[in-house]
RNA sequence: GGCGACGUAGCCAAGUGGUAAGGCAGAGCUCUGCAAAAGCUCCAUUCGGCGGUUCAAAUCCGCCCGUCGCCUCCA
C-alpha cells in the first residue's frame, strides 16, 4: 500500500510500526460554533482511510481530539469565550453544545466515531506535565507566567511544512512581545488575565495551555511517542502541525508520527471559506438540502488530497451521480426480498466481482484513491444492471454475491451505498405489498387499463424513493 | 514578499514515461401504450502556453501565463 507522506512530499510504502496494527491521530474541531462543510469533507475522507485500514484487516486505533479551551483570537479574545457572551452561557454549555453538534453532524454523514475523542481541558496535567520536561530539556522559558516554545532549540523546527525560520522572521506580522526571546517562539502555557474564565493552576500560575501542545499530550499518551499517521487539513500545516513536531520531538527524543496525510481544503464558489465573507456554510445546511450519502459521494469523487470547490450545482451533480451509482445496489436488495431461486452463484458473475474487488483495491492501495475506486464500482454497476435486465430468472447465490460485495465496498468502506435498504422492521412486508403493486399494475396493463396502471406506477414510485 | 499546490472534454475528476478511467450534461438507437429506468453507440488525435530531454511525455526539465491555499485562528 503506497501512502503520500507529506513529511517527505513523495509517495511511499506503507509499514505501521506494528504489522497489523495502526495507531493514526487526526486534529480535531474547536467546539465553538456548528461544524462547517469544509469539516465534512476533511473528516468523511479519514473516516473512509479509517474503514478501509480496517476492511483491509488491520486494527486501527483512532484517535481524534475534541478542543476546547479555546485560543486566542487576533482580537485578544478567546474562540469559546467569546461564544459563551455571545450566547450568555457558561463557556462549558458552549462546548458541550457544539461538541454535541460536531458529533450529530458526524453521524449523520455516517461517518463513524473515532476510538478515543479526548477533550484538551480533560488532560491539562497531561500538557504540564510535557510542558516541564520541555522546560528540563532547554526547550522552553517561564516569562511572565507563560512558558514558550525556543525554536532555534530545536533543529528540525519547519520540516514539515518547508519553512525556514531565517525566511519567516523577516515576514512577522505578530507584535514581537517582549516575553518572547524569538518572535517564533510559541505559547505552550498563557497566563490567564483576571477576566479569563478558563483557567487551571500550574507550576507557573493561573493559566491555560497554548494551541498547539494538547495534540501533542494526547497524542502520545493514547497512541505511544512515535505512532504511525497524523492526519488532518493542509490548512493547519504551519503553525500548528509544526509545531507538534517540534514539541513531540523535543520532549520525547524520537521520531512523532511517521506519515502525515493531510487533506485539501474547501473552497465554496472558487473562495475560501469565511465568516467575514458570508460564505460559511454548516453541515446542517447542506444536510437540509441534500442526502448525507450524496455528500460523501461528493467529497470522495475528488482525491483527499485535493482541494474541492463546493456549490449547489456541484452538489446536485453529485447527487444525479450517487443516485446512478446505488441505484443497482438498491435494486439487488429489493430483489432479494422477494422470491428468488435457490441457487449457487454464477460463476461469471463470480469472476465479475473478483475482477472488480481487485480494482477495487489496487485503486485505494494507491493513496486511497477514492475517485478511481468509484469508478470501479461503477464498471461493475453495469454488469449488475445487465443481468437485472435480462429477464433471466436470477438465483439468489447470485444476488447475495453482488449483493456482499456492494456491501463490503460502497457501503463499509466508503460509505456511500446503503447496507441495508430500510431500516424498518417491516422491510420485507413492505417489500411484499410493493410487489403485489407491482403485479397489479402488470395486469392493469396487460388489459390496458393505462389509467390504473401509471396511477399505481406513480404511487409506487413514490414510496421507493422514499424508502431508497 | 516567502512557502506550497494546481491548471486534463461544456462541467466535475482519475491518470506522474508507453499512447487519455469514471461521473454530470448532450446526441442517436434498442426496449415501451406513453414514459422512466436500463442497455448499446457517439461525445478530448489531446492534457494552460512555448521550448527541451526521450524510440516514446498529460506525465521528466526550463521559461511564461493563470487559479488557489498557507505564512494570523482555521479541518
């Protein structure tokens, strides 16, 4: 399995440090306001890496961090509490909200939970305790009851995202505070001013830890020192995922994670996405207008690597899109409702489905190629609509095969076919009734009666839809 | 200004040295009482432009043009 390591900005094979086992850590939400398209997609496309590792046989442990303590803004106002006098809340209500939220939205893209959503403000011990040995190992200064990260202690500070510190002094914009030694130097604990709600006791008094040092806490605790991937959206490459780094590293004297994959980012109507430009769309607003498998058949046509640009128009191709690529799978279990033969399966269709797992599979070793690994599926759709249209009496070995691997594919790994087509209990006399319809409406025709039988077509087209 | 990514058909999008996947849209045919769905066929001699390397380039190199992201909180 070949995976991009952006580390090295190349392609290469993939070895976890333990065959078999693969311990990836993806940066997490802050929990201030409703989750946004741009995290569907960062999110749908580990949740789809995630499931094929996994379908792939290897167990995963995944874990991604839930923040919320909040950072400063370039207001000087803190994210979370700023949400919390917005609304007039405690600013835990306001995490607890969003986090809820983050999590409904989630679900609802079927993207499955992480193994472990460590919070930051559960571990802040955790935090001071890797802050303190960065102080004992000459990494970072107590100044003014903050304590901050020396980046030209550490010499591979900017090897993940290819800056040198030379280049980047000269392009600071931040007010050089007099606390720091080097403008670069970063926050790994902030002393809390009066008005500051969240807050925490340490060595070094009141205050909260910085950005960048909870992944690095949490990371290390739940997944070991070194681990095998680190995930998230390109956009966070410098400061923060340099950051970890060079923290990791520094404490723990040995290599952080050995790959890092991060995603492209989102851009609606050709722009970036931003509140200040109106252009912020929520989860929830899309899941109003368009199917949560829609989205993910959205988001998976495109490489994860790549940016995408979102917009209606986008988004109801996608769904013409899905609709042609399930609606095979849908009608291979409707089919197997109702009477069928019994029967092994057929063989070419046996070798069909070898041929197109296979692709399958060479498409998502390559990189996790989801674009190509729908199209396999789509190749194979029309095997599958063939033989539903042959009018030939179909065995349900059969179908169950097809059947199995639409489930193995479109639906465990990439999420994107239903696995079962109701979730009512009454499926199958539902299933029934639908086909006693469908046979009154034969005879209808065979009469000629074509009042009653496009009345019958249209009601039953009606409640497939909606069952589909 | 610095760093990085990208530019493939009307649109979206794979493809990183061997002769252009797939989807949407569009056209024709088959099937049909009419439709829908589905099937078959067609739809880029060409990959932003110009040079170069090579038997061979969308793929490698150089220059130019254009778009986007990051450098400040961001998935």
């Amino acid at each position: 399995m070949l995976i991009y390591n952006t580390l090295i900005r190349t392609k290469e094979e993939f070895k976890p440090i333990t065959e078999g086992r693969i311990h990836i850590y993806v940066c997490g939400p802050t929990v201030y306001d409703y989750s946004h398209i741009g995290h569907a997609k960062t999110y749908v496309a580990f949740d789809t890496i995630v499931r094929y590792l996994r379908w792939r046989g290897n167990s995963v442990r995944y874990v991604q961090n839930v923040t919320d303590v909040g950072h400063l803004l370039d207001t000087g106002e803190d994210r979370i509490l700023k949400g919390a006098s917005r609304e007039r809340v405690e600013p835990m209500e306001i995490v607890e909200k969003y986090a809820r939220a983050y999590f409904e939205d989630m679900d609802a893209l079927g993207v499955q939970r992480p193994d472990i959503s460590p919070r930051a403000s559960a571990h802040v011990p955790e935090q001071i305790e890797m802050i303190q040995t960065l102080i004992k190992n000459e990494n970072a200064y107590e100044s003014n009851g903050s304590v901050y990260f020396d980046v030209t202690s550490h010499k591979d500070y900017g090897k993940l995202s290819g800056r040198k510190i030379e280049d980047l002094e000269e392009g600071t914009r931040e007010d050089v505070r007099e606390e720091k030694r080097h403008p670069l130097d970063f926050a790994l604990w902030k002393k809390a001013a009066p008005e500051h709600i969240l807050r925490w006791n340490s060595p070094w008094g009141v205050g909260f830890p910085g950005w960048h040092i909870e992944c690095s806490a949490m990371s290390s605790k739940y997944l070991g020192e070194t681990f095998d991937i680190h995930g998230g959206g390109i956009d966070n490459i410098f400061p923060h995922n340099e950051c970890e780094i060079a923290q990791s590293e520094a404490a723990h004297g040995k290599p952080f994670a050995n790959y890092w994959l991060l995603t492209g980012s989102l851009t609606i109507d050709g722009v970036k996405m931003s509140k200040s430009l109106g252009n912020f769309v929520t989860i929830k607003d899309v899941l109003k207008k368009f199917r949560p498998h829609a989205i993910r058949f959205f988001v998976l046509s495109g490489h994860y690597r790549s940016p995408i640009d979102f917009s209606d128009e986008a988004l109801e191709a996608a769904s013409k899109g899905w609709e042609r690529l399930a609606a095979p799978a849908l009608a291979v279990k409707q089919k197997l409702n109702s009477p069928l033969n019994a029967g092994e399966a057929d063989s070419g269709i046996v070798k069909a489905i070898h041929d197109a797992r296979t692709n399958f599979i060479s498409a998502m070793d390559d990189d996790f190629n989801t674009a190509t690994a729908l199209a396999t599926l789509f190749d194979f759709n029309k095997v599958t609509n063939t033989l539903l249209n042959s009018g030939e009496a179909i065995t349900r070995g059969t179908l169950e095969a097809i059947d199995a691997f639409y489930n193995e594919t479109g639906a465990g790994v990439l999420g994107v076919i239903p696995n079962q087509i109701s979730s009512s209990v009454n499926a199958e006399r539902e299933a029934g009734l639908i086909q006693l319809l469908i046979e009154q409406r034969a005879a209808a025709r065979v009469r000629k009666d074509f009042a009653a039988s496009d009345s019958i077509r249209n009601h039953v087209e009606g409640l497939v839809m909606r069952e589909a």
